[in-house]
C-alpha cells in the first residue's frame, strides 16, 4: 500500500439554505464552534469562478468551524448563478456536498484523480495563487464532490483554526465583512 496521496479529509463542506441556521445547529447539537463567518464571500464583488468552463460570479455567505481538526464549511448561495452549489440545492439536497482536500502535490492529486474518472466542474482562481481550488464530480462509489485545495491555502485553514482556538467565550460567531478581511487581518499572504 501506498501512503495515500490525498491526504486526511480536513474538511466538510455543507451547503445549506441558511448559513444562521446551520450555525446555531452547529453549535448547540454538536457543540462545534466558534465559527468565523464571512458576511459576503470571498470578496466584494464576489470574483469570477468557471463552472464547467463559463465564467460566472458566485455571491456566497460562508461559515468555517473545526470539530476536531476537520474543518467544517458552511456554504449559502446568495444568488441564481450556476455553480456545485446551486445544482446540489436544485437537486432537492441540503447538507454534505464535497470533501475538501490540502494535497501536498497539486498536479499529482489532479492527474490521478482525473485519470480515475473525476470530472473537474469547477474552479476557483485566486489572485496571488498559481494554482486553482478545483471541485471535481464524484464516480458513485465515492459520493460528494471532492474538491482539492493547493498547498498555499493551509495559511487560511491554519489562520481559521488559530482564531477559533483562541476564542475565550461570548458570541461563537466571529464575523469578517468577506473572506479577503478575515485574510488581511490575520495577516495571511500566498506569497
């Protein structure tokens, strides 16, 4: 056996109608928390992502907590543009859509995945990064989307798992504008 080229899951992402209402199960079922909430997505106005190769611009409102050292993502679609996320609500579903994966070798996780019948359908380009958050479709026998993440983006998991870690009581939701605040806050670059 081969060490497994993916790595653990580290993390969950969920998509729900209701960012507030995930939340607070989240936080009181299960006792995860504190979440730090980004109000409107990665950035205003929100970038263009490719889904299925077409540009299209994503509004999201997004919420990151760790149960463990899983990080649970908590998607809400803002708008009608097509994306995983639409298509999974569209579907009638609510709840796990993909497992997300920091892979130490990006163009190694691509290919075998690729290679194994993962379809890539959507992409998320960042500016300063040189390689694409990428969600792929899933062959049945694995289930939801698996999405892989390049190396650099450990520094934003990392700075969402210290601030949760440093929480010390009151409101378990710490909220950021987008996510572009959260980073230029916590002084995270992908350089």
């Amino acid at each position: 056996m081969r060490p497994p080229l993916l790595g653990p899951a580290t993390q969950l992402g969920f998509v729900v109608r209701d960012v507030e209402t995930a939340m607070r199960h989240w936080i009181d079922v299960f006792g995860v928390g504190p979440f730090v909430c980004m109000e409107h997505g990665t950035s205003q106005p929100p970038p263009v992502t490719w889904m299925r190769g077409q540009a299209v611009s994503v509004e999201l409102k997004l919420a990151f907590g760790f149960m463990g050292d899983v990080q649970v993502e908590l998607i809400e679609q803002r708008n009608d543009a097509p994306s995983p996320y639409t298509e999974f609500l569209t579907a009638g579903r609510e709840g796990l859509q993909h497992l997300g994966f920091w892979v130490h070798d990006h163009a190694e996780a691509t290919r075998v995945v690729e290679a194994a019948g993962y379809r890539p359908v959507y992409e998320i380009r960042v500016q300063g990064q040189d390689l694409p958050i990428i969600y792929y479709d899933s062959p049945s026998l694995y289930g939801p989307m698996l999405e892989l993440v390049p190396p650099k983006w450990r520094r934003s998991r990392e700075a969402i798992r210290t601030l949760t870690s440093q929480w010390r009581g009151g409101d378990p939701v710490i909220r950021y504008e987008t996510y572009a605040a959260f980073l230029a806050d916590r002084g995270v670059t992908f350089d």
